[in-house]
C-alpha cells in the first residue's frame, strides 16, 4: 500500500484521496461499501487494482484478510466478497445469551 501511495502521491493532496485511503470500517459492510463508493467515484486516475487494494485495506481486521486471501480481480468482486466474509463472521459468533439445547433460556440460578 505504501508503493500506492507513493506512485501516487501528486494525487494525495486530493482530499477525496486521502479520505479515501483512511477510511476504515465501522458499521455494516453495506454501510461502509456506501461509503468507499462515494469517495471512490470522485477520485481519478487510480488503477482498478489499486482501488481493491485500497478497498481491502478499509476493512475490519477479520475480514480484511479473509478478503485477501481470495485476491478479488475487481472492485466489485471484492464487494461481494467482504460481504459474504461479514455474513460468515456474523453467523459464527456466539450468541450473547445462553440457550438451553431445546432453545428456552435458562432463568435466573437461586442461591
């Protein structure tokens, strides 16, 4: 990313470029793809690569790598491969609550 930021640096006094590079998930990736898009179109002259490279940066530890690894060859790819990695993440947390096996939660423990 460095190499990025190097290679384009006559761009980096662009503050749409700037805040782009330093966004960072915060929300849903739905809400953060909205986002990246709106700074994303009004920056020019960046290669697509670098834009998913600049997208995979942007993202939450967990999924930022599970995203990498897959190497997404577009900016849309890389979309819907953040959201699928957000979905996978969300649905192997643990519940908050503890659930008996039948699904009722417990009640409160008496002393």
């Amino acid at each position: 990313m460095d190499e990025m930021i190097t290679h384009y640096d006559d761009i980096k006094r662009n503050t749409f470029f700037s805040k782009l590079i330093n966004l960072k998930q915060k929300g849903s990736m739905m809400e953060h793809i909205e986002d990246f898009q709106k700074l994303n179109i009004r920056v020019k002259d960046i290669l697509e690569e670098h834009r998913i490279d600049v997208f995979i940066g942007t993202l939450k530890d967990k999924i930022q790598h599970e995203v990498f690894l897959l190497e997404p060859n577009s900016l849309e790819k890389a979309f819907r491969l953040a959201r699928k990695m957000e979905s996978k993440v969300m649905s192997t947390r643990k519940p908050t609550t503890h659930n008996n096996k039948d699904g009722s939660v417990p009640g409160p423990s008496l002393p």
